[in-house]
C-alpha cells in the first residue's frame, strides 16, 4: 500500500521536495502584532515586516481539526507517515497524535504513524526528504517508521544566528545562556539536542567564525555520501547559504544538498541572517 507522508510548516521543507513526494505540509500560523499574516506572504516581505515591530510575531500549532482535515484530504488508498517538529517546542506533535485518534474514532481501517522527530527546520526536512525518498522502495508503514526512527538518531542539526534577540524573546533560548552574546561581539554555535530542544555549543568571537565552527562539526562524523543528504536552511541570507553550500561540498560530497530558506514559523525565533545545516 503507497504512503502519504505528512509534515508541518515547521520543517521549512523546500518546494521542489514537496512537489517531487508529494508530500502535505500542515500549516502553524503566524500572528503580527497587526493582526495574521496574509496567506502567500514571501519569506523576504516577512522578515521586512517583523523589523518593523519591538514585538514578535506569535505562532501557533495546528489545531487536531487541522490536522483531521489533511488526513481526511489523502488518498484513500495510503497509509499515512505524520513527522512533527520538536515537541519540545511546540504542541503541533500533540494535536496530529488528538487528531489520530478522532480519525481512528471515524472507523478510518488503513495504517496512521505519527512521528515526533525531534528536530525542527533543516533538521526536519533532512529527515522528510530521506524518509520520502526510502518510501518509494515499495516498503510497509511499519518499516518505513523504524527507518526514519533511525534517520532521526542519525541526524545531526546545528545552526548560528547573527542575532539571538529573536530566540531569546521568543523563549527558545534561555537569557542567561544567550546573555554573553549581548557584549564583545560574541556569537553562539546552537544545536538541536537529542531530546529536541535548542542547546548552545560554543562561544565565538564573530559571526564568521561561528559559520566556520559549524562547518568544522561535518568533520567529527563520519559521513555515507553514497546514502546520506544534508540541508541548509537560511533566515533571509541566501548568499551566505550558498557560500556554505559550495564550502561543504568541496569537502564532503553528500549525494543531495537542500536548501530553504526558513518560512515565518522558525524565522520568526531565528531573525534575519541566521544558518543552519543538518545533516
């Protein structure tokens, strides 16, 4: 039986991946002080936007009806693969896990997984990607969870930011582990953490040399360029993306390199001039 995978808005998945596994993204919203964001809104209009006020924007998780609805919308012929960002941050695993249930409730008979996968952004999409691109083997629902189970234990996410305003406001980043940086130039190294939560890694002085730190982590894993994929994703700093696209692969030949630039979900903690890389 074919299966539907299904993410969320949280993945910054890029649109040539979304078209070529057909893959749904369950849409957070994003609220501005003025009032939500328009639908269609470009990612580059978005981040003009939120520099133009002392607030964030908030987001919010899908609600189950949400989440209802796209398993409702697949072909009824699949079963259906749900990966949801980093339930330690946000709900959105909980409602597709309440949604799961009001759908097996309507008497729904074909296979449903839903996934926390503990990652976010660049990190999220490298596993969508590798998970898509193993389910067109022809394997079973069971099978493919215990391979993106593996891809997750495998994934690696880290990320710097040229502002921790954003993150620390938005209660992703502790201020007393970002309050260094407020003085003397200083930048962190980020990851995401086994249990999928922001952790800092590093202390640099500059944010040149806190992009090189996160290149040199590609060297302290070994790396099955014949199989593996990485993703870069950027905060509104396109350039700096493909300077780091060219630098690693001069390096380390991965078989795929995605490249997104994060949407207003994870633009939003990250500000303008943020990258990351999962690989």
């Amino acid at each position: 039986m074919p299966i539907k995978i299904i993410t969320d808005s949280g993945s910054d998945l890029p649109v040539l991946l979304q078209a070529r596994y057909d893959i749904d993204i369950v849409p957070l919203t994003v609220t501005f002080p003025d009032g939500p964001m328009a639908e269609g809104t470009s990612a580059e209009a978005f981040y003009d936007k939120m520099e133009t006020f002392h607030e964030l924007p908030t987001t919010a998780s899908p609600s189950p009806a949400v989440f209802l609805d796209a398993f409702r919308k697949a072909d009824p012929e699949s079963d259906l693969l749900v990966l949801c960002m980093s339930s330690n941050i946000s709900s959105t695993y909980q409602s597709a896990l309440i949604a799961k249930d009001m759908l097996l409730d309507e008497g729904f008979e074909r296979g449903i997984e839903i996934i926390d996968t503990r990652n976010f952004s660049g990190g999220l999409a490298r596993i969508v990607a590798m998970t898509a691109a193993y389910a067109q083997s022809g394997c079973g629902l069971a099978e493919l969870k215990e391979r993106t189970e593996r891809i997750i234990e495998q994934t690696s996410a880290y990320f710097t930011l040229e502002s921790l305003e954003n993150v620390i406001k938005g209660g992703r980043l502790s201020r007393l582990s970002g309050g260094v940086a407020s003085v003397l130039n200083i930048k962190l190294l980020l990851r995401i953490s086994a249990e999928g939560k922001v952790e800092v890694v590093e202390k640099t002085r500059g944010f040149r040399k806190a992009v090189s730190s996160l290149l040199a982590k590609l060297d302290e894993k070994e790396h099955d360029y014949e199989r593996s994929e990485i993703s870069i994703v950027h905060s509104g700093s396109e350039q700096l993306a493909l300077d780091v696209k060219e630098r690693i692969l001069a390096k380390h030949p991965f078989r795929a390199v995605h490249l997104s630039c994060m949407g207003p979900v994870m633009g939003t903690y990250a500000g303008r001039g943020g990258i990351g890389v999962a690989f």
